[in-house]
C-alpha cells in the first residue's frame, strides 16, 4: 500500500471514529448560536388558513408565516421547536436571509418562515422637516386589501391575510407552488385573492389565490411582492413595490432609512434626500392614515419597553 493511500485510509479511520464517538454538541454547540443569532419571544400565533407567528426581539417585531417544513402533511404547514408546534410564550433562535426567518429543525436542517413585516417595536420619534422614516418593512400577495402588519392588534383576529366578504363555499384557485387550477373548499372563511382549502379529488389543504383574481400574465399565480410602511410628516403610508426588494438608485431600503415621500393621487414618489433630483422612485399607495402619535414616539407593540437608542437599521443577519 503506497503511502498516499495508508495516509488517506489513515485519516478516513479518525474521521469515522470522531462521528461515531463524538456527540452531536461537538458539531452544534457554539456552531448553533453563531448560525441563529436572533432571540425573540412569541406574542401570538394564529392557524386561520396558515400558521403564522408575531415574534418580537429586544427592537423589532416579526410576522412570520411558517412554509418550509420537511415531509408530507396534511394541514398547512406547522413550525416546530423542541419537536412540538410553536406556542405563545416560547423562546425561538433564528436567522434572517432576505425574505426568509429560519429556525434549527429538531432532526436537522432547517424550517422557513417567510417575513411577511418587520417593524421597529418602538418607532422612534418623527424626523423633522419632509423627511420620512420606514418603520415597517414586509410582504404579502399581488392584489391583497390589507396588509397584517405585526404591531397592528387585528392582524391576528382576521380571517385571512386579505380582504373582501368571507366566503364557505367552493371556489376555483391556482396553487401558489404553480400548476392548473383546482376546486376547493376553504378551510376557513377567506375573502380576497388568497385562499386555503382541501382539494375537492382529496389530498392535502392547498394555498392559492381565487381564478379572475389578479393573477399573472400567462395563467400563473400573483407575486409576492414587497412593502414598505413609512411615517412621513402627519401620515403614515403603506407602499407596494415589486417582487423585487424595495430599493432607491438600486440600493435596497431597509427599516429606519430616511426618505422623502412626495404623494400624486395612488401614487407616491419616494427619492432618498431633496437633492436626489429627478421625480423619485414611483410606488402605489395601498393606504394612507393620520399618525396619530406625531411628533411623539409610539409604542405600538405588547409587552414591549422603550429602547434607550432605537436601530436605525435591521438586525444583524
């Protein structure tokens, strides 16, 4: 046996004995709270059409809405610590990468839970002059009414993540993992462009969004697209912008930026400082509301504390 060879088997040999004799803290340990940074208590859950989570940090507030999980269920999707389904008053590790949240499975890998807002647990006082803050960013469907932001007390007394009369009774709708269409019924009253309901050939519940609804060119279903929330003078706005993060002279925008926010009917022209130039990038106004709380700092989230110094930017990743 050459001894290139001897010294591969060699190494081979302590390899298998390091995982067989090794337990799995030797792997995981310090390598878990590097790999899930984040630390936030569960306010809220609810399960109506799909379980989602409110989940607040020391300075921010999440809505998570659990999607990846491994194996094949039959309920919408549920996200588990310590092997059993989150609960209100629990303790989560996790980690952010662009759209998604993502906690440690029990067995291994990795569960996702999509952002659907992000917001400050204490926005910090109104900025002076034109300036406009984001203090709020997020998700949601092409064609939704509401937005459920997290500090938001009806977000979770809603029957969906839309908007419109509630409906029982069958509907057609496109699954937004793709495919044909199918008839289902709802598992709970929906109304809008988002539903959830049990095929009517059988199978698992399915999420989709209804058929004449705004779907994309081409029979596919809508986007999620991304939102800003932001306070500018006496008003509060909810922007749409695209799949595509939310971004000024192609830098994104991200929760306490300052921007200048010049309204036009439905729309609203967003630029990142009066000497910017130009008309400003262009978003649609979903809503727009009095702040009731300017100039003062609100504190719109439960349970939570006034930070000494709020973040002006998100979390570490």
């Amino acid at each position: 046996m050459g001894r290139v060879l001897r010294s591969v088997v060699f190494f081979g040999v302590v390899l298998a004995f390091l995982f067989a004799f090794c337990p799995s803290t030797c792997w995981a340990g310090e390598g878990d709270a590097a790999n899930y940074p984040l630390t936030g208590k569960v306010l809220a859950s609810s399960a109506k059409g799909a379980h989602s989570y409110q989940v607040a940090t020391d300075n921010r507030v999440y809505l998570l809405l659990c999607e990846k999980v491994k194996g094949l269920r039959m309920r919408m999707p549920e996200c588990k610590i310590d092997d059993r389904p989150i609960a209100v008053g629990d303790t989560v590790q996790f980690r952010v990468d662009g759209d998604w949240a993502y906690i440690p499975a029990t067995k291994g890998g990795e569960e996702g839970l999509r952002i659907l807002t992000m917001e400050f647990k204490t926005i910090p006082p109104a900025a002076a002059g034109e300036s406009g803050m984001v203090i709020g960013t997020g998700m949601h469907i092409y064609g939704q009414k509401q937005v459920a932001w997290s500090t938001t007390p009806t977000s979770f007394n809603r029957p969906a993540y839309g908007g419109g009369a509630a409906s029982m009774a069958p509907v057609m709708a496109i699954p937004v993992t793709g495919g044909p269409p199918v008839m289902m019924m709802p598992t709970a009253p929906s109304g809008g462009a988002f539903v959830t309901g049990i095929p009517m050939t059988g199978g698992p519940p399915v999420m989709g969004t209804r058929v004449g609804g705004p779907a994309m060119s081409g029979g596919g279903p809508p986007p999620w697209v991304h939102l800003l929330r932001v306070r500018a003078g006496e008003n509060i706005y909810q922007l749409e912008c695209s799949a595509k993060p939310c971004e000024i002279d192609k830098k994104p925008i991200e929760l306490g930026d300052l921007l200048v926010v010049r309204a036009e009917k439905k729309w609203a022209y967003v630029s990142s400082g009066s000497a910017s130039g130009g008309k400003g990038q262009k978003f649609r106004i979903l809503s727009e509301t009095e702040d009731e709380a300017a100039p003062e700092a609100k504190d719109t989230a439960p349970d939570s504390q006034p930070d000494s110094q709020p973040d002006s930017k998100p979390e570490s990743k």
